[in-house]
C-alpha cells in the first residue's frame, strides 16, 4: 500500500493504526482488526512463504488461548497474557476490559504505558508510570521515547530512575541508555552557544566514555567509540578524535564499522589540517 495514495486515505490510516515505519511492509491481520505479524521489506515467493506460515501459526496459537480464556475465566496469568497480546495485535479495546479486572498487574500495566508511549498518549502513559514509579522497563521506555522526539529534558528523570534502580545493569538497558543519551547531547552541540555546546560535548563523553569503560562486551562498545570520535570532530578536538578512530580501526574485526572509522578518521585529519594554519595566526 502507498501512504501517500490521496484516492486511498485508508493506506496512511492503517499504517498508523499498526505503526508501519518504512514501505514496502507486509500486514498480517484478522478479521477483527488485530495485528497478527508485521514484515517490514519486501519478499520474494521462496522468502514469503515460511512468514506465511508463522502468521498462521501464531493466529493459531492465539485462537487457541482465547478458547482457554473462555474455559478459564479467572485464571490471572492467562488473562495477563491474552491482555499483553491484545495490545501488541493494537487492539486496545480489548485490552482494556482485561486491564479492568486486573487493575494492579504490574506485567499488563506495564504494557499498557508502553503502548500508549508508542501512540504518544502520554496522559495515559504519566497515569501508569505514577502507579509503577520504579519500574525499569517503563521507565527506559519513557527515556526512549522522549529521547526520540529531541526532548532530553523530560527524558532525564526517567533515565535517572533507571540507573539508580539498576546500577548493575541487571536488565541490559544501560549501554544502550547511554548511547542514546550521548547522540541526543551530541546532536545538540552545534548551533549553541559555546557555554552550552561545551557542556553537552561534556555530557555526551561522559556518556559514550561510560559504555567503554564499563561495557567492553556490550554491542555498543564499537559504536560507542566511532560517536566518541564524532563527538570530538564536532567539538574541533581534533586530537582527541584522532586518537578515538585510529584506536578503532585498529582493533575492530567488523568490516563496516572500520570503514566508517577509516572515512571519519580521514575527514577528522582534514579538518585538522585546516585549522592548524588558524590557530598558528
């Protein structure tokens, strides 16, 4: 379907409703609306068949679970569970009536703010997080989201809950938490005033420094030090920038990651070599 098709305005209406995010995607869904599977690219016949046939095998599963409701109405954990699928198949209308009978689940409330952060109601989202203050998932959720939107302001009393409730990184978060916080502050450095592009050059190392010092076997620990050394190339801490990529390109093992440190490495020298005539002046 074309999003942009102005004959068909139901194309943008469903992607919206099931959160397409790129063009070609493939919907699987039932007759009542819920999101079965979601496949983002296009697939050819050899590749389309074995999607096919998880989709149909997860309706199936799904089906079957509701049987089991109906035999066993009060039964929490089944209740929770058809609840959480309800709102991944983005059927929040019957979601809700579950929620109703389980209004202190802390598993389905959780899943209820983060639904609603993805449809950015975040009146509804507040709402929970009031109830579940601490919890670390939702809380890394509300970061995520705010982070996304450019607004680090609302996202840090969230990202702060996180670390302090999960100092050793029992939930996994951490590395990448930083990640996103170091490129919000980093994307905010140009265009500033220097008091304040210097502080969020600061903030940004300090959170792309923590990833490598603390997480060497994380899967940010590369990516962590190639947005180090864009951080000092925009900050013109040229040095420093050298030093961050030529490290890089040195130890990395993957093929992509050491050509965009080769490419930065070289623009960063250029740079450098630019400027060294100014600051002799």
């Amino acid at each position: 379907m074309n999003p942009e098709h102005e004959e068909h305005p139901i194309n943008a209406e469903t992607g919206k409703k099931y959160g397409v995010r790129g063009y070609p995607a493939i919907l699987f869904v039932s007759p009542d609306g819920g999101l079965i599977k979601y496949h983002s690219g296009y697939a050819p016949p050899e590749k389309f068949a074995p999607v096919m046939e998880e989709a149909l095998k997860k309706e199936a599963e799904f089906q079957a679970k509701l049987v089991k409701l109906k035999e066993m109405p009060e039964d929490v954990a089944l209740n929770r569970e058809v609840g959480i699928l309800y709102l991944q198949r983005q059927q929040i209308e019957k979601a809700l009536p579950i929620g109703q009978k389980m209004p202190d689940d802390v598993e389905l409330n959780r899943e209820f703010g983060i639904y609603y952060l993805g449809k950015k109601e975040f009146d509804k989202a507040l709402l929970i997080s009031e109830k579940m203050p601490d919890d670390i998932k939702l809380n890394n959720e509300f970061t995520i989201t705010y982070l996304n939107q450019g607004d680090i302001e609302k996202a840090l009393p969230f990202s702060k809950k996180v670390f302090e409730d999960d100092p050793k990184n029992t939930s996994g978060f951490l590395p990448g938490l930083h990640i996103k916080l170091g490129i919000a502050y980093g994307n905010q450095i140009r265009n500033t005033a220097e008091d304040v592009a210097a502080e969020n050059t600061k903030m940004a190392v300090m959170h792309f420094q923590k990833v490598i010092d603390t997480y060497p076997k994380s899967d940010v620990f590369e990516p962590a030090q190639l947005y180090l050394g864009i951080t000092y190339s925009i900050s013109k801490q040229y040095d420093k920038s050298i030093e961050v990529f030529e490290k890089l390109v040195n130890h990395t093992t993957d093929d992509r990651m050491k050509q965009s440190a080769e490419a930065n490495l070289k623009r960063v020298k250029e740079l450098a070599a630019e400027a060294a005539p100014k600051s002799d002046n």
